[in-house]
C-alpha cells in the first residue's frame, strides 16, 4: 500500500468473488425489494398526493434498476 490507499484489483476482485459465490447480490436484491414493500406500506399512511405518488415512483424507479 503506498499512503494509504488500497489495492483496487484485488479489493475489487474479492468483492466480486464473495458477491457472486457467496450470493450477496442476490441478498442485496432481496433487501432492497423488502425495504421497498416497506416504503410503500408506510406512504399509504399519507394522504393521495402528487406529493406521495412522486414518492411511490421513486421505490418503483429504485427497484425496476436494481434487477
């Protein structure tokens, strides 16, 4: 390491390496979907606005990106 900084190929490999064989991007994918059904039930509590439609198409933006 020269000041600090960090091997990015290995760091990068590694990531890739854990993140395919040990499933994370899945999980990852599977946390995102749960937080946003989350999302969504909590907006209901607001009433119908352009307001919370704006922020029901945020989730719904976020989640088409992800997969």
């Amino acid at each position: 390491m020269e000041n600090g900084q960090y091997n990015n190929t290995h760091s990068e490999s590694w990531f890739l390496f854990f993140s395919l064989d040990r499933g994370g991007i899945k999980r990852a994918q599977e946390l995102a979907n749960e937080k946003a059904e989350s999302a969504l039930k909590n907006l209901k509590c607001l009433p119908r606005s352009g307001f919370r439609s704006a922020l029901e198409d945020m989730v719904m933006f976020n989640l088409e990106n992800i997969d």
